[in-house]
C-alpha cells in the first residue's frame, strides 16, 4: 500500500505531495501478497493532484481485481478491501434496466458499469436507504448478505483471488465491517467513484486522465508511460 502514497509525489502538485505525506489506511482487507494495479495507483494520485474529485472523497474500483480503494477528500488512503461486481463482463448498463427487479435481468445485462460517477446515499423503493454510485443504472454499493446461500457471496468476498468476485447482478458488495468503518462514514455526504473497465479502453472511460499520461514527459524528456 506504500506504493500508492509515493505515487501521488511523482504529480508535483501541492495536495499531491500533501497526500503523500499522510500515513496509509490501516484498515486493509486485501488478501496477503495482493499487489494494487499501476493504473490505479496513477489514477489515485491523477485524482488527487487535479482536484477531479472537487474535493470530495473517492473511491476506485478495480473489476478485474475485484478491489476497492476508497480515500477522503483530503486525498488520504481510508481503506481498501476485495467486492464484488457484476456477473457479466461489460462496462455499460443496459437500457431501462434500472426498472427492473433483480429477477427480471438478463444475465448479460448484470454488468458493474465503468466510469467515473458522482454518487451518494439515497432512498430506495426496497431496500431502504442506499448508497447510490450511479443511481440511473441502479447501481449500489452494499454490505455482502447470505442473499441466496448458492452465491456464497461472503465465502467469494473471503477468498484469496478474484476469480470468483463477479456474481452481482451488476451492484458492488463489501464485507459489512468494511462497508460499516470505512465505506459509510467516508460518503455519508456523497462521493465520487471511478471504475476501471472490463472491455473498454482506458481512453474511452477516463480520457482526461489517459491524456495526462500521454503527455506527461519527465526531465530526461521521456513520456510517460503508455496506457495499458
């Protein structure tokens, strides 16, 4: 987790460095040995040195990781853990499908959308009071439930890969005790969320952030590394 403080000083911006100086988040519930992705510690700091987030805490998901980093709006590291996603792999939400019962979607349409989405907490028609990350396609944030006991929902949240962390019908879970310290209080006044794609280029999801890094040259007048 080091490795995404020390890589908000490589932006030289004030808040950057500001970031970076900050201890990192205790609470880490990642399993052992996981490494956090270069592209999400780049767009960590992107965030933070550009103020994307208007000040607001953010979090970044990683689909492909099934991870979550979430941070204040002061651009420190709150806390990051494994959730789950969508059960197909696809980075936009189907049409209308936020008015349809869980039941009624199709299981190509259970996709966790990509994107950057400002959210917050918000009433439902059956679930109570939620935490919106995009409320036009239905798409929550919640601690994981025994739901359905086939799922095995916490035993996959529990496991040591994500090879198993797509089973949602396109909502993203979290163990209740990481949902309950970090998620919770961090948005209580909403947030932004930025969710690296399945499919989908870095440049079609995040061009301003994949045009700084292409544009981005270091003193021995190298650019920076290309997008993955």
């Amino acid at each position: 987790m080091l490795a995404l403080a020390l890589a908000f000083a490589s932006f030289n911006a004030a808040s950057a460095e500001d970031a970076a100086a900050q201890p990192v988040a205790e609470f880490d519930q990642l399993p052992p040995g996981q490494e956090v992705s270069g592209t999400v510690i780049e767009l960590a700091g992107w965030v933070v040195a550009t103020r994307n987030s208007e000040g607001y805490p953010f979090a970044i998901m990683d689909k492909a990781a099934a991870q979550i980093l979430v941070f204040g709006g002061d651009g420190r590291l709150r806390g990051a853990a494994p959730g789950l996603f969508g059960s197909a792999v696809g980075d936009h939400a189907a049409p209308g499908i936020a008015g349809l019962a869980l039941r009624e979607i199709p299981g190509r349409d259970r996709t966790t959308p990509a994107g950057r989405f400002v959210g917050g907490f918000g009433p439902s028609t059956d679930a109570g009071r939620v935490l919106w990350v995009d409320y036009d396609s239905a798409v929550s944030m919640h601690p994981t439930a025994t739901g359905v006991p086939a799922e095995k929902r916490p035993e996959r949240l529990a496991s040591p890969t994500p090879d198993d962390n797509r089973v949602t019908h396109g909502c993203i879970n979290v163990a209740p005790e990481f949902y309950e310290q970090i998620i919770r209080p961090t948005f209580e006044r909403g947030g932004v969320f930025y969710i690296l794609p399945d499919r989908d280029s870095l440049e079609e999801t995040f061009p301003e952030f994949v045009q700084s890094r292409g544009t981005e040259q270091h003193d021995d007048g190298r650019h920076a590394r290309s997008p993955e």
